[in-house]
C-alpha cells in the first residue's frame, strides 16, 4: 500500500471516528425564554371540572359537574350535573367555567330549568340521538359547535373514467 492510500485511510478512519463520536452527543441545550405572565397558559385537567358547582340565573346552585361525556373526537360536547339525586346534561357551550373557584354558572332560568328531563346512572340518554341531542340544546338556548356527521367521501365516477 503506497504511503498517500495510508494516509488517505488512516484520514477517512479518523473522519469516521470524529463523526460516529459527534452523533452519540446530544445538541448542546438551548435555553428557553423565560416565560412572561402574558405568555402563560394554565394547564386545565378533568379534575379542575369535575366536582364543580353549578349555578344558574340567580346565583341559584343546581348540583355538581359529576361526569363529562366526550365525542369520538375527544371534544367535551356536555357536562353531567348531579342534581338532588338526579342527573342533568348541560351543553358545554352552555357553562361559563370560572376555573378558579370551581364554578360554572349556565344562563338558563329556574323555571326553564325545571322543565329539562332528569335522568339515573342506570338510563342514561342517548346523547347523541339527533332529537336527544337538539331538545338539550334548545332548553339552554346554544347551538352545538359542530354537527356530528359521519359523511363517506365516494369518489366522482366521472373523473375515474377520463
């Protein structure tokens, strides 16, 4: 081996070694901003909702947030309020949460609130039932953010043909 391949490997041997060393380190750390009250965002977890008093108009308390009922989706749709032993669904877009006290007030009156079904633990309602769904709704006066709709995209046979 003439003295310029031995230089020429004991060079790549050397880039090699210098490259498989420098990929097991870490990056150096960069440090992070420091962050500013205005930049701070509270991290809200279930059990910041859940245990929550209820009240409607009039400061009246109405029970406790007892459950929460997601979509298959992951978006709370409805709150579960224990009320005297019995249950009531509450649109999510109908509380106006205050975190901090573990509160939330629904503008409904007492005399509306008293017309919306109750149900128990053992006969909970369908609560996606398109007729379910709009009459909880239309007691609090909110509509939905999204409509739940599961839509099949069939391609257009037209375009397949050209």
């Amino acid at each position: 081996m003439s003295r310029a391949s031995r230089f020429a490997a004991a060079a790549l041997a050397c880039c090699v070694a210098f490259s498989v060393a420098v990929m097991g380190q870490a990056p150096p750390a960069t440090p992070l901003p420091p962050q500013t009250p205005a930049d701070a965002t509270r991290t809200l977890r279930a059990k910041d909702v859940l245990g929550s008093k209820v009240n409607i108009q009039g400061n009246l308390a109405i029970g406790t947030v007892d459950d929460i009922i997601f979509d298959d989706g992951g978006t709370i749709d409805y709150l579960v309020v224990l009320n005297d032993g019995k249950y009531v669904t509450v649109p999510w877009e109908a509380a106006k949460f205050d975190f901090g006290n573990r509160m939330a007030v629904v503008e409904i009156s007492q005399e509306r609130f008293r017309e919306i079904p109750t149900y128990t633990s053992e006969h909970y309602p369908a609560f996606y039932a398109p007729a379910y769904r709009e009459k909880v709704y239309g007691y609090y006066g909110v509509k939905p953010r999204r409509d739940i709709r599961v839509e099949k995209h069939e391609p257009d046979r037209r375009e397949e043909k050209r």
